[in-house]
C-alpha cells in the first residue's frame, strides 16, 4: 500500500491510498465470509455458506463492493497511523480506480484533529468563592435537615400545599380506564412532583372523599400519553417537624447534643464548599486557557455533533418524558435560536476544551494519574452494575478502555494546572488546592454522603404517608414525565 496526504485547511486533510491487487486480495476472501454469513443465502439459514454459493446468489458484484468497503477502512486506517494523523468524524471515500483483478485507488478526506498554540499556562490566575462557613448557613442547613424528619398528622380539612394526601387514581384514555391505568392508596407529598403534572393544581382544597379530574400525560410504560386523570382524596395529613434539640441529634444522627450535630453541619459544609471552590477553580482555569489558546476548529465536526445532540433531544429523550421541542424551550425560557447558539457554544467550548488539555498532557509528558483512572473505572462500574474487574474486561472486550484513559489524563492535566495557578478567593485569601490526584477520595466520598442523604429524605417521606398507603415513588404509571434530566444534559457545558 502506498500513500500520500493533502492538506486542504488547518483540519481537513485528504489521503490517496493505492492497494495492489495482492493485497486486495484478503479483502475479497473476508467478503465472501461476510456475505455467507448473514444467512440470507438459499440453504444456508444459519450462514457458513460457501463462495460458490454466496456468488451465485448474490453476484461477483455484490463481493467486490463489500471487499472495496472494508478495504477502504482497513487501509484508510492504516495511512493515516502511518502519517500521524488523528481523524475526527468519519472519512468521506472516494474510488478513483478498481477492477476486478486489479488495484484499488481511492481519496478519504476525514477531519483531523488541529495543532493547537497554547498560551503561557502556568501561573494562571483565578478567583473563586470563600469557603467559609457562616453561623446563618449552618442554622439553615440544620432547619432543612429537620425537615426530612416530617411525620404525616391526619386532619380534618381541605389540602393543602406540602401536605400529604393518600389518593386513588385512575387514568381514562379513549373512553376507556385500561386495567393498568388504576392505582389504589398512594402517598404524595402535594408540590414533590413525584406523580403525574397536574395532581397539585386538583388535589388542594379538596377533602377526604372528594374527586376531581384533570388532564395529565402518563409516566412508565405508558410515557408519554394523554389521559383524563381521576383522583379520589382518601386521606389528608399535615406534616409535623421534631423540635432541634438534643434528642434530635440523638435520633437523627447517634449524636449526644445539638452542638455536636451543628459541628458536624459546620463540618460537612465545609467540605462541600471546598469542592464547589476547586470546581469553580478548575471551571475558570479551563475558560482562561481555551480563551486564550488558538485553536482551529473542524466545522463539519462541531455542526454534525450540534445536529446530533438536537437529533437525540427532539427524537428520544422529550418523546420519552412526553414533551414535544416546543414545550421545552417554553420551560427553558429561551427560543429556538438561542438554544441553537447555547448547544453549539458547548460544543465548541467541549471540543476546544479537550485538545487543550490534551495538548498540555503533551506538553509535559503527564501520564494518566492513577487515583484519576480508578476513579473513572469504578463510577463507570457502578454505572453499569459492574464489579471494577468486570467493568475493564468489557472495556477491553468492546475496544473503549482507551477513551477512559484519555478521560483520565485530561483531568490529570486540569489538576495539574490547578496545581500550577494562583488561586485566590473573593476576600483575598490564597486558596490551597490539593496535589495532583489528591481530591479523588475526598469528593467520591462527598458525593456519596449527599446520594445517602437524598436517599434517606427520601425513606423518610415514604414513611410520613399513613400506614397502609402505597408511597408514590414506587408506582411508575403515574410518575410525571421528568425533563429534569434532560434540562440538565442540554444546558450544562459538555466536555
């Protein structure tokens, strides 16, 4: 094989391969397999057939136009590892040349990833946030850690916002109420949104053995349809919160007073802070070097990828929830032109984001650090219900432990321009940010503690409804069609 490369502009290139029939070869014989083993061939079902079979059935044509295929990518691939380049996006073929027998000449023009001109990076200057905490912050978060402590009170009276009211729902759809379309004595907390949109508007105000109907769109197996929704009030309840004092500590958290429990709120405080103050730091350190660094960017890349994202928004995730585009710019408070700069202003910023880093890693010859890396493979573990070893067995399996590792040294490369920077607070004060890797524990250990928190609020207003009630968070017919998530992925820069 032979081969060249044109340079059209600072990230498209194009490469002219020749394959001589020799090599071309292999590719002929690989097609015939392919084919025979789709198992479309007459007396083959389950594949295996011969090339005497494959040929009468599909014709020499057929083979030939598999073999130019897969020899295309094989030594596209090929060239462009031996040229150094490093494509983004897929190579647009051209076949300048081929006959049977003969050799094969065709053109890739691929996007490559450009030569970025990085800056000074070190000593990079940055202010952040105080991490202090205030005594008012701490009596706050006190206040809202009582309330997840709520007991529900049955009362005779109309509901209303934040109580908890046990409810029967049935959804008619086409004149109908399907059989799945009804559930008995379920808990819900008025303004949680954990039942269908609507159910607060009709529940307030009304009384035990009142109904209503009102229009909802349906959560489950049934996301995503419209249905006149009847609700019958059962039961409604007031929730009563325990006094803070030093019996609260006790039950709430083992402690023996309340002055324990507000240090250990100080405490915990603290240490969120800290790790909101380096993601800020991290945050402007990035925006600071990708302000300043020139760097070219593949357009054909960027509008394909805003195309993507737009694709994915509009043809899987708001169908799911129920949403149509409309509506959600309408939550978004934003028109259709805004949000097409905001998704390609992320795009941009992820891309160039990415060659920066990865072109300090370069620069100063990082290798992934290791406390990074476990932390990559163990989320991912977790993710996908995996043990860790499981996990980078089928990272290995499916080729993709190597964008993990990619991940890995770029933020290896962020720390270590955190690490490098002057970082200051609002007040001043110099900002001691942790070594390279350092953070890693600290912040899994954070963030568990807040999912084990969330995950208790959550027990605990299950067990607030009335004994015998079914808590909502279980029934997913009438979970509401949830955008939080899909608000969450659209908006946030991307990396």
């Amino acid at each position: 094989m032979q081969s060249t490369v044109e340079t059209l502009d600072q990230t498209r290139v194009r490469v002219l391969v020749e394959v001589p029939p020799a090599e071309f070869a292999p590719h002929v014989d690989m097609a015939y397999a392919t084919l025979g083993d789709r198992g479309d061939v007459p007396g083959y079902p389950e594949g295996g057939a011969p090339a005497s079979a494959v040929e009468a059935h599909a014709g020499r044509r057929a083979v030939l136009a598999e073999a130019v295929e897969d020899a295309q990518w094989h030594w596209f691939e090929r060239a462009a590892k031996e040229h150094g380049l490093r494509p983004v996006g897929f190579p647009q073929f051209v076949v300048l040349a081929f006959q049977d027998g003969g050799e094969l000449r065709f053109t890739a023009e691929v996007d490559v990833r450009p030569t970025v001109e990085l800056p000074e990076y070190r000593g990079l200057s940055v202010t952040v946030a105080p991490a202090g905490v205030r005594a008012e912050e701490v009596e706050a978060a006190l206040s809202e850690f009582r309330l997840r402590f709520a007991t529900g009170h049955r009362v005779d009276r109309p509901a209303g916002p934040e109580d908890i009211v046990v409810v029967d729902l049935e959804a008619v759809i086409d004149g109908q109420v399907p059989e799945d379309c009804v559930e008995r004595g379920l808990g819900y907390v008025i303004g949680s949104g954990a039942l269908v949109p609507g159910i607060d508007e009709a529940v307030v105000g009304l009384s035990a053995g009142e109904r209503t109907t009102f229009r909802g769109v349906l959560g489950g197996e049934r996301t995503g349809e419209a249905a006149e929704v009847g609700v019958t009030v059962l039961e409604v309840q007031e929730k009563r919160y325990p006094e803070l004092d030093d019996a609260f500590a006790r039950f709430s958290r083992g402690l023996d007073t309340l002055a324990e429990l507000r240090e250990e709120c100080r405490a915990e405080l603290a240490e969120v802070k800290r790790i909101d103050q380096q993601a800020e730091a991290e945050q402007l350190v990035l925006e600071d070097l990708v302000g300043r660094a020139v760097i070219p960017l593949p357009e054909r890349v960027v509008e394909e990828e805003v195309a993507a994202r737009r694709h994915r928004l509009e043809s899987h995730e708001l169908p799911e929830r129920g949403m149509d585009f409309g509506t959600y710019l309408g939550r978004l408070g934003i028109g259709e032109e805004e949000f097409e700069r905001e998704i390609r202003a992320q795009v941009e910023f992820g891309f160039k984001a990415e060659l920066v880093l990865d072109a300090v890693a370069s620069a100063e010859h990082l290798a992934p650090d290791q406390d990074l890396f476990s932390d990559y493979l163990n989320r991912g573990a977790e993710r996908d219900g995996l043990q860790a070893d499981q996990y980078v067995q089928e990272l290995l399996r499916t080729d993709q432990l190597s964008p993990v590792l990619d991940e890995a040294l770029r933020g290896t490369a962020l720390l270590f321009l955190l690490r490098n920077a002057h970082v200051v607070d609002t007040t001043g004060a110099a900002v001691a940010l942790p070594a390279l890797g350092g953070n890693v524990e600290a912040e899994a250990e954070a963030e568990a503690g807040v999912e084990a928190q969330a995950r208790a609020q959550a027990q605990v207003e299950a067990d607030a409804v009335a004994p015998g009630a079914e808590a909502a968070a279980g029934i997913p017919l009438f979970a509401p069609p949830d955008i939080r998530s899909v608000v969450t992925e659209s908006t946030a820069a991307s990396g």
